[in-house]
C-alpha cells in the first residue's frame, strides 16, 4: 500500500534486531531456563511473569496478556507509533528505513527543525514574561482561572504583535527562514520577504510522544478576532490526526487512574489539570482518528469522551463511536460525558471543582449503551418491522468489533431488544462479512484438553522450522475444522517465507481479526510443547489428515446421490481411512 513500510523491510529488520537486547536496555531481564523474565513493565505484580524468548523473539506476559515483538514493545512501552518504533529500531540495526511511494520517513532535517521548533517555544515563553504589552496575555490568562504555576507547567506563551518578531528573532539567513516555513513557525509573502504565522495570541506548545515541541497552537485573547484557535499547519513533524494536546505530560496520571479524558480544546485540558485533574487530554482541531485511539489505548483501557450536549456534540460522539468500535478489544473501553449545554470542561470545572466535575464521569454513557440507546431511538420496537429495522441499522456497527466476549454481550443485547434468536443474529451478522465461526479457538479456563488443531498451531507458530516437514497446505485443503483456514495460511507462509521467526509471523498480523488469536498461539504452554516438538507436530498432523478424511467422508456419505466424480473421491478416502478394508458400495 503506498506510503507504508515494506513489508520485506519489516522482516528483515526483525531478523537484525534481538529483542532481549530491546526490552533488557529499557526492563533489566534475568536468564531463566531458555527465556528471559522480568516483573512486568505493563502492570504491578511481586512475582515476574513476563516472559521474552530470544528463539522466538517474542515477549509475552502472563499476569495481564500483553505479548508482541520488538516493534510491538516499543509501541506498548515507549508510547511509539507502528513507524515510529520501526524507525527507532532500524537505526538500532544500522539501516535506512524505505517507503512504498505516498509517505516520507523523517529524514536528518527533523533534527534541525526541532531545535528550530524548542528555540520558538523558548522565544514565546520570554514574550509572555519580558514583552511590554504582555500585560493583556497575563490578565487573559488570570481572568480564566490560570495561575503562574500552571501556566508555567505548560510551557505557554505570548506571540506579540506585528508581522515580524519571530523571524527576526529566529531568522537569521534564508536557510533559517525556510527552516521556519518548513516547521509551520512563518510564511512566506507574495511579493517577497516572511512573516510569522502566530501573531496577538496566547502560545501553547504541542509535544509529541517523546516530549519535543512538533508544532504550536495559539489562542486569541479578544473575543472579536478570528480565528478563535490558529493550529501549526501539517509538517514533516506535526501531524493533527496523530498529536494529542498534553498527552506527554499527561501519561503518568493516565497510567495512575486507568482511563483518558479527551476534551476539545487545550484551555480545557490546562484548566482541568489546574484543578487536579490531570489526565485530560486534547485532539488539535479535528475529530478523534484511529491513530489518537490507538495511542491512547497503549496508555489506558478506558477513554472517556467528553463533549456538549448540543447537537454538534452529539454528533462529535458518533463520529468518535465509529472510530473506536473496531479497536474495543482486549478489555478496552469507551466511555461518552455529555456536559449541560454551553459548558465546557474549562468553564464547569471552575464552577464545580474537582470532585463535582470527576463525579459527572460516573454518569457516562459505555459505548455499547449509547450505541444501542440511539439505535433505539430511531425505530419503533412495538413494530415486527420496528424490530427488524432495529437489527439492520445495528449490523454494521456490531461487525466492526473483534471476536470476542464484548461482541458476543452486544449480540445478547441486540436480542433482547429485537427479540430475535440469538442464532440468527450470529448468522446475519456472519453476511455482513465477518465469519465468526471459523475461528480457531483457545482450550477453555480450567482442565480442557486443547483441540488438535489448537496444539498443531501451536507448535508451528512456537517453532517455524517445524513447517519445513509439513505437507503443502494444500494437502490439508479438505480440513474442515474452525480455523483450518488461519493454520493453512500461516503454514504456506512458513513454507514461502523460511528462516522468519514468531515475530515476523505477528507482525505480518498486525491489525488482523486474527492478531489476538496468533499472540495466544505464541505464548501457550503444554508439557508436551517442551519435549520433541518435531514428534509431536508429526504426529498432530497426521491426526489432522485423518480428522480431513473423515470429515469429508461424512459429507459425501449424508448426500442422496452423488455423481461419478463423487463417487470416485468417496472411494479413494475410504481406503485412504481403512487402508485393508474393501470400498463400501452405494448401489
């Protein structure tokens, strides 16, 4: 796909990279048995249940389910993004990252335009202390509630009046002035010459993942003047579908308390963290994207929406449901906060304070609620017909969840409210293009033997080499079990793909309905796993062929008549199943 990483290079660089040396430079691990362990980084706990194997390089935890590879790591640990961690790994290996064509890596210039970008945020911090008229920044900030303290905290500024002052401050030749159009700070003018883009305004400072200024966001202080927010432009560093305003310094509290607030503006996020409610964070002018949820998410289980009550806000929250329904699994969840009309969180909480406003969240909506009460809300449920329009407008929003236990409450709920059978539902919602039984499933909690199917898996997931003695997967194709489908493609791609590791088979499954299923393959245990691995795949497969033969046989063996092909196939895998038993005969 254009702009995205080669799929090759990400092989490759999984094959450079060990992922022991990756956790152990950031979570000191300790030699147990073939693996390494450590308490785990992702939770509390006293006793290490967190697992990294150099042979599959693969970490997994047992206590809280977290496993992935080196990439998946950094995301998790560093807060990084899928090319932000890749980037940072292939510098680790001594390679440059390519692109498909679309999108270009951040090249040696990043450096230069973020040492641009800190010296314009040390410049509008100076503003706001030594300018002469930044008297009316300070008494704009005061007349919001805003201390000193705070405002120090976030780094605000004051960008003066005039055309000019941050140019000259900053630019001192044609190369730094570009340098300044490149990072969003000035524009160009038509008939020659730049001017600064942020002028009369109050500076926030918008910091990345990692704590660099990316970009700015000024507010104005008259009411009269438009536009009330002015953004940094999108740039090689600032990007308004990835960046949260106050993410950086928000990520300890938001780790503290479990969950996130996203709210609409950085006034709400400053005042709400001068009341101590510091786990609040901002989009940059647009509406939440997949990429500001699945950040967030790598910080918290639980986002918390918070929007007016209004009809613009409302609107806002089923944008933000669309958006998030497809990432709510693994435990996640979401959350909408309606706040009475013409409040905001800036101007609420200084009305109610702390424990009034945090009070309120318990008021939220759960995403399932709310999506289920506006469907609801559009039909007539004491109609037959009423019912049925309910399941259709419910069926797209229910296929974008993975598989799993919150999928399978929300098609409980969608019966009860159409009082349709449970099984039909599972079958309409199988023809909006999700098959949700063909999924290889896990032994259940407690003493279950794990299908053959699971077990063979396993083992092929756990140790790649095993699939050089497997048969084409072809020779598999009459399996009919849930989730044969998954265990032939990942064995043809073994076959095609020799010498790749666990961690290059999840990565090739990132975002897949089936990542989660692969993580679980990666990190079962069975004793039977830690003895002759090659014996007991052997022999799983040959069981696997038996369980195709026997499938097939009953289906042919069920149907009234069959035709000459068929009767030719019936009698070829009856002696294939009773090798010295004559062919049964139809006739």
């Amino acid at each position: 796909m254009a702009g995205r990483i080669p799929r090759e290079f990400i092989d490759e660089l999984l094959n450079r990279v060990d992922i022991v040396e990756v956790i152990d430079a950031r979570v000191p691990l300790k030699k147990a048995g073939k693996d390494f362990k450590a308490c785990c980084p992702f939770h509390d706990e006293k006793t290490p249940s967190f697992t990294v194997s150099q042979t599959k390089q693969f970490y997994h935890c047992f206590g809280c389910g977290k496993n992935g590879s080196a990439i998946g790591f950094l995301m998790e640990y560093e807060h990084m993004s899928f090319p932000e961690a890749v980037t940072e790994l292939a510098g680790r290996a001594g390679l440059t990252v390519p692109t498909e064509a679309g999108v270009a890596m951040p090249d040696s210039g990043s450096n230069a335009l973020l040492d641009l970008l800190n010296e314009a945020g040390r410049f509008y911090r100076q503003q706001l202390r030594t300018h002469p008229n930044a008297g009316k920044a300070v008494d704009y900030l005061k007349g919001r509630g805003l201390s000193g303290e705070i405002a120090q905290d976030f780094s605000l500024g004051f960008a003066p009046e005039g055309w000019d002052n941050l140019v000259k401050a900053l630019g001192k030749d044609d190369p730094t002035r570009d340098q300044l159009v490149a990072a969003g700070l000035a524009a160009k003018k038509e008939g020659g010459g730049y001017y600064d883009r942020f002028r009369n305004r109050v500076i926030f400072p918008i910091h990345d993942h990692r704590g660099r200024i990316v970009g700015f966001g000024g507010r104005v202080m008259d009411p009269k003047d438009e536009p009330k927010y002015l953004n940094s432009p999108e740039t090689s560093l600032f990007h308004k579908g990835r960046e949260l305003y106050g993410l950086f310094r928000a990520r300890d509290a938001i780790k503290k308390s479990g969950r996130v607030l996203v709210v609409e503006g950085y006034m709400d996020v400053v005042a709400l963290a001068q009341h101590g409610i510091d786990y609040a964070v901002a989009t940059l002018g647009t509406a939440a994207t997949r990429d500001h949820l699945e950040r967030l998410y790598r910080h918290a289980p639980e986002v918390v929406f918070c929007f007016d009550g209004d009809r613009a806000g409302r609107e806002a929250a089923w944008r933000a449901l669309e958006v998030t329904l497809p990432l709510l699994h693994e435990g996640r969840q979401a959350s909408f906060l309606f706040l009475p009309e013409g409040e905001d969180p800036d101007t609420l909480v200084r009305k109610e304070g702390r424990e009034v406003f945090e009070s309120r969240q318990k008021t939220a909506r759960s995403l399932p609620d709310y999506l289920f009460e506006s469907l609801v809300q559009k039909v007539d449920l004491g109609r037959l017909d009423g019912r049925a329009r309910l399941v259709e407008l419910a069926r797209p929003y229910l296929s974008k969840i993975a598989a799993g236990a919150l999928r399978e409450l929300m098609l409980d709920r969608l019966g009860e409210l159409s009082q349709v059978e449970r099984g039909k539902l599972s079958t309409l919602l199988r023809s909006e293009g999700r098959a949700t039984a063909d999924v290889l499933a896990p032994p259940a909690a407690g003493y279950q033997p794990a299908s053959l199917l699971w077990k063979a898996a396993a083992m092929l997931v756990q140790d790649p080499g095993l699939a050089a003695q497997a048969p084409d997967p072809a020779e598999l194709a009459l399996l009919d079990e849930p989730g044969a489908d998954l265990f032939r493609e990942i064995l043809g791609w073994f076959r095609a793909n020799p010498g790749r590791t666990t961690a290059a088979l999840l990565e090739q499954y990132r975002d897949h309905e089936q990542e989660a299923t692969l993580g679980k393959l990666a990190a079962w245990r069975h004793p039977g796993l830690a003895e002759d691995m090659a014996d007991e795949f052997s022999g799983a497969l040959d069981g696997l062929r038996k369980l195709a033969v026997h499938g097939r046989v009953a289906q042919l063996t069920r149907k009234a008549a069959l035709n000459e092909q068929e009767q030719i196939e019936l009698a070829r895998l009856l002696k294939l199943r009773n090798p010295d038993k004559p062919p049964l005969s139809r006739d």
